[in-house]
C-alpha cells in the first residue's frame, strides 16, 4: 500500500474498516485503529490511527493520534502524534501533527502546523513545485 | 436439578446414537435431572416453558444453534441458565464456550461455572451468534437440507457452483446507531455477538455490549464458492470486508431480503437489530474462547 512502509506507524489489525465499494455519510467515531479504503463524508475521529488507502476518497475532518495517508483528503487533517502522506497521498486542508513526514510526489495544498513543542529552528521544509499542481510543502525526510 | 431438551433432528439425528451413554454419564456424574424430546417445530420453546414452570432453573440443549435460538427465545427474562450438550450441525455457540463434545459437556455441566453473554435482538426474537443477510442464507438453506438428508455432498457441491454462478449482490442502506451510514453493494453482511464467524476479528467478545458487522462487497464466483465451503480467508481479501462496530443498526433495501439470526430465518428487511438489554447466563468451559 505504502512505497516506503518504515516511515508509518504500524496499524496491525484495524478494528474499523471501510471498504473499497463502501460510501460511508456521517462521523465514523472509534477507541481503536480505522482503515478506509472506501469513501467517507462527514468526519473521522479516533485515538488510535487511521489509515487511508490509496483509492479512499474522504470529504471529511480527520482526528486522530496518527495518520498514514495514501488517498486523497479533502478537509482538515489533525494527528496529535504522527501524520504520515505518501507518495499517493492528496491533501487538500490544514493539517497538524507532532510529528510530520511528507513523500516526495504527495500532493499538499493547505496550511501545516506542528506541534508547540517541536523547536521552529529544526524544521527544514523544501519546497518543491509540480506541474500543474497546488503542492505547497514537499518535504524529502522526516522532520520532527 | 438440570432440565434437558433433546432435539433428535439436530445434527441428523446424532444425539439417537449416543442417548443411552450420555444418559449414564450424567447420572454417574449426578445430574441426571429430568429429560424431554422435542417433536417439531416450536416443542423446544414448548418444554422451555415446561421446564420454567417446574421450576428448573437450568435447561440443557441437547442440540445446535438452533435448539439453544428457540430455548433462549423461550426463558425470556426468566432466571434460568442455560447448559449445552453440543449435537447440531452447526455448533458455533459450544464452540465459543469451549465445549467441543459430549462427553467434556458433561463435565463442564457438573463444575457449572456461570457466565453472562450479550443476547442479539431482531424485532422481537433474540439471538446469540449472529444475524445474516445475502449469500450466508443460501448455505444455512442448503446445509438444512443436508440435515434432512435430501442433499448429499455431491448435491451440495452442485448447488453451490450453481448458487455462486447465479448469485446477484444486494443493495444495502446501513445506519449505524443513528451516528453513521452506509451505502454499498453486499455480497454478505452479518452482525456477529462475537468472534463466532471464521472472518469476525479475533478481538470480538459476546460480554462487549456490542454487535460486530461484517460486510463483504463483492466476490468473484471461485472465492464465492471457496465462502460457501468456509475455506475462503476474507482477512486476504482487503478492500472487499469492511468491519464496524454497533450496538443498533437499522437495515433498508430496496426489496425486501431475509435475515437469519443462529441459522434460521427470523425477519424480512427493513429491519432493526440491537443489542438486548437481556443477558443470557450459560454455562461455559474454562476453556471458552472469550
């Protein structure tokens, strides 16, 4: 699912699953790990993580501890640990995380915001331009 | 003192080759108790109401899923436990308990450790395994027929293939405790009070206030068949199970489908299915799975 699976925080056995030919309208709310892979409108919240496949299409607020992201996002994404976006990965909303880690050809439009303890000086963002993209930040590595 | 109802249908009659041992095994063990066989369709409630009046305060299944539906229907809000001696064909509540034979259930019903377990209700009928809609019901048809020995295995393969070929999905209209719905084509979907089906995550308990929904969207006619046959492992099929958690969900379609609850036709859609607020005490193995 995933090019670069080391960079995402294991999700083992997710509790919630949103399959492929699923359209999903209203706010999935849960304790433990969610996996889209299908369409979802309204809103995602969790304490765990949720992972959204690269043919997920969602039209919704993300909340959750983290985030891997492989599909495409239309609204505001918060990770209170770990936001992860792939190299399929479209995001079109803000986003905040403690910990922030971008593939190289993602695709980002919106504001980021990390976490008040992370020091601003450590944070190198790159910006990269795409044609015909609205790509804002791409950066190449993990920063914290 | 143990009231026991013998189903001799169930299993295709497996209880009529063991009665004379069984019936032994429970006096050496000291727990005879009193038994009565069910003739048809609904005695097992009929004895169930028996047993309560006499002032039983455990009714033993002597049979399947299907025997303990209609004696779980029948004790109601009653005070009364429930002991099984597994002889159905489709055992999936033993199972869960921990109790795998005859002989270990006499055992387990003489150390009589008591457990409460969630119940499921569909309109008014509870159940305690699962409730299912789409292909689930053709086999439970089919396996029924089994039972009743007018399909053989070669007769069961042949309608399977048949059954799989000719299989259309359903479109389905799920809402999820008013918080969520959902829209999708279904190949199956079954609402599982634990991990009673092979494909319900491990994690699932019948104590957890919860009903688990499994929904397979589509699958080809090989894996549609390997389902029916219980071979397929859906954990391999990603994208095409999705899985959620509830407690109410209220099911539409644009026909109306049957749905079963512990292998029986219970209810046409639309449909409301829920957790009970009545629990079923039951005696378990040390060994139950949960």
């Amino acid at each position: 699912m995933f090019e670069k699976k080391d960079e995402f925080v294991s999700t083992g056995a997710a509790e919630t699953v949103v399959g492929t030919s699923v359209k999903l309208k209203g706010t999935l709310k849960s304790d433990g790990d969610i996996t889209v892979d299908g369409s979802v409108n309204g809103e995602i919240k969790t304490k765990g993580t949720v992972t959204i496949g690269p043919n997920a299409n969602i039209i919704a607020n993300v909340h959750a501890k983290n985030v891997n992201i492989a599909g495409t996002v239309q609204g505001n994404v918060v990770a209170t640990d770990r936001l992860s976006l792939s190299e399929s990965g479209r995001v079109y909303g803000d986003i905040s995380a403690n910990i922030l880690s971008i593939s190289a050809g993602a695709l980002f439009s919106g504001k980021s915001t990390m976490a008040e303890n992370v020091r601003e000086p450590e944070i190198e963002l790159t910006v990269e331009k795409e044609e015909e993209s609205t790509v804002e930040e791409v950066p190449e590595t993990t920063k914290k | 003192m143990y009231y026991y109802i013998i189903n001799p249908a169930s299993g295709g009659g497996k209880i009529n080759k063991v009665q004379d041992k069984l019936k032994d095994r429970l006096r050496e063990l000291g727990i005879a108790g009193e038994f009565a066989k069910s003739t048809g369709p609904g005695d097992v409630a009929r004895l169930t109401q028996m047993a309560i009046d006499k002032g039983y305060k455990t009714v033993v299944a002597v049979g399947g899923d299907g025997t303990i539906n209609e004696i779980i229907n029948a004790i109601g809000d009653h005070n009364v436990a429930l002991g099984i001696i597994p002889m159905g064909s489709s055992n999936e509540l033993a199972n869960m308990l921990g109790i795998t034979e005859w002989q270990m259930a006499c055992n387990i019903l003489a150390a009589r450790k008591v457990e409460e377990v969630d119940l499921g209700l569909i309109n008014d009928k509870l159940f305690v395994t699962a409730a299912s809609i789409g292909f689930d019901n053709i086999i439970f048809g089919m396996k029924r027929s089994q039972r009743t020995g007018s399909l053989g295995r070669f007769g069961f393969m042949t309608k399977l293939y048949a059954a799989a070929k000719a299989y259309k999905t359903i479109h389905l209209e799920l809402n999820f405790d008013g918080k969520f719905s959902v829209e999708t084509d279904c190949f199956n979907f079954s609402l599982s009070n634990g991990a009673f089906l092979n494909y319900i995550p491990q994690k699932s308990k019948p104590q957890d206030n919860m009903l688990d929904a499994v929904l397979v969207s589509h699958l080809n006619f090989r894996d549609a068949v390997s389902y029916g046959k219980g071979t397929l492992d859906l954990s391999k099929k990603p994208g095409q199970v999705s899985v959620f958690h509830t407690k109410k969900i209220k099911i539409t379609s644009k026909d109306p489908v049957v749905v079963s609850a512990d292998g029986k036709i219970v209810a046409e859609t639309p449909v409301t299915i829920e957790v009970s607020d009545r629990k079923l005490k039951v005696i378990v193995s040390k060994k139950r799975h949960f």
